[in-house]
C-alpha cells in the first residue's frame, strides 16, 4: 500500500479475494467500498481466470457469483477483461453479465516541459470559490462511462458518482492532487482532474461547459500537460471510454496513443431496487 493514501483513500481501497473456496479455481472478487458509498448499496468487481476453466462449469461459476452476491448483498458486479478475449465475454453474457462499453488507455509516453506550450486560454488551479460550479458541472456534464452507458442503472446516481468524486478531490486532497479549472473565479467553464505519483500524471476526469466545448475542451487539457510538465510529469495517462470520440480526438491531436482495450461487463441483481424505476421506465416505452 502505497504511503501516501489518506485515510479515506484506504477505506474504500477494494481488497480481493477468492471468488469461491478461499482458491483463486473461479476467479477473485471485491467490493468497490467508493462506489458502494456513493450509490448506498454493495457493487463489486469480478476478476475471472482463464476462460478455458470456467467454460467446462458455466453453472458453477453462477452459481457461486450469485452466491457470493446473495451472501454480500451485491446488487451489482462489474468484470472488465482485454477486448481480444472474445470467448470470455461470451461466457460472462451466458451467466447474466451484459456487455456496457470499451475502454481504452491513452498514453503521452514523453511529456517534456520544452515540447508543451502554454493553453491560449487561461488554465489555473482551483480555488475554493471554484467548487460550487465545479461540483456543478461534475454533476451534469457526463453522458459516458461505465455506469452512463449502462441502460439498467439510474442516470441520477452515475451523475452522482462523479459529482462525489471531484468532491472527494476538492476535500480530501492527496499529495498529488490536482485539480485545473478554466474561467474566472467563482464562474469555472470546466475542470480537470489529475493525480501526479512517480513522474505519471493520471488524468482522472474533466469536464467543460457545453457551450464552451469546441475551443475550451482541447485547451483545457493543452493547458493541464505544461503543468504537468512543469510539476516534473514525464508522462501522462488516461483511461477513457472508446464511445468518446471528441476526447480521443483531442488525446490524439497532442501526441498520445492508445492501448490496453478492454470490454466492460455489469452484472445486476434480478429485482435489485435500483433497477425498479430503470425497468418501469422502459415498460412506459411506446411500441
């Protein structure tokens, strides 16, 4: 564990273990304890293993997934695996899970001070007036993501969820964090999130105003890698949803590129409470 994660940060640090008869023979799981905070009940995250294994006991890895959701009161149970492994994916689908989106990593292997020039925009570091609009936009500004893009999970609560975390960025600051906004104090147009550890600065979110996208978005993060570069980043990444086809293209047009894809599945408890108002809402759908 790393010495620098608050005490907040290693109350919500997922610890996995086995999924089933303490062997890793099905895989390991954990509770997401950040994720369960925000949204007030359990979600998890499922580690599989080598798909030839589970393939011969499809019913027993069911079997011991719903188990473990029944003992831990999980209502909902994510597994992401490499895009390549197309077998594994079409056996989670056969247990229930149900494929929300790809994600990629973006990566600026060579962040150097000289190669970055200033944004044409102001860029600087929030303030405490900044908060009020940051949460704001946190709040209302996403559309993609893995809970986004789930159809069965309330949009409200995945609007919460980052809401919360840019909170919990503002608050409960690590040493490395950064947070960037643009606009005039008081009045931001958009943020960037960023935790800075060993020379990597890890985009975690951002977000501007729709009505400032076109020149503020890639300004934005322009203006976020020469204060990187100037805070001694030698690199940069990010993990994105392969849907967000205006980011990627800004990620691009700044020299990064792009690996590690990865397809994302969510699991739901049948009849969880959550998903009540989600299934009236389509059973209210015109034919």
């Amino acid at each position: 564990m790393s010495p620098t994660l608050s005490g907040a940060t290693r109350r919500f640090e997922a610890v996995y273990a086995p999924l089933r008869d303490r062997t890793a023979e099905f895989g390991e799981i954990a509770v997401l304890g950040w994720d369960a905070d925000i949204f007030g009940f359990p979600v998890a995250d499922y580690r599989c293993v080598d798909p030839r294994t589970l393939a011969a006991r499809p019913g027993q890895l069911s079997e011991a997934l719903s188990s473990w959701a029944d003992r831990e009161k999980a209502d909902l149970i994510s597994c992401r695996v490499p895009a390549t492994f197309t077998a594994t994916g079409a056996l989670l689908e056969s247990i229930g899970f149900r494929f929300v989106e790809t994600q990629l990593r973006a990566v600026l292997p060579r962040l150097r001070a000289a190669d970055q020039r200033p944004s044409r925009i102001t860029i600087r570091p929030v303030h405490s007036a900044d908060h009020e609009g940051v949460l704001r936009i946190a709040g209302s500004a996403f559309t993609l993501g893995r809970y986004h893009a789930d159809p069965r999970f309330p949009r409200a609560l995945a609007d919460r969820r980052y809401r919360v975390w840019v909170e919990r960025a503002l608050t409960e600051p690590h040493p490395g964090t950064l947070v960037l906004v643009i606009g005039s104090e008081g009045a931001p147009g958009g943020f960037l999130h960023a935790e800075i550890e060993k020379g990597v600065a890890d985009i975690r979110l951002a977000a501007v105003e729709a009505s400032a996208a076109g020149i503020a978005g890639p300004e934005l993060f322009r203006g976020a890698l020469h204060e990187f570069a100037s805070r001694g980043a030698t690199q940069a990444t990010a993990r994105i949803s392969a849907a967000n086809s205006a980011v990627l293209n800004i990620y691009a047009s700044l020299g990064f590129r792009f690996d590690e894809p990865e397809i994302v599945f969510h699991w739901h408890r049948p009849n969880a409470a959550h998903l009540v108002p989600v299934l009236q809402a389509f059973a209210n759908l015109p034919e």
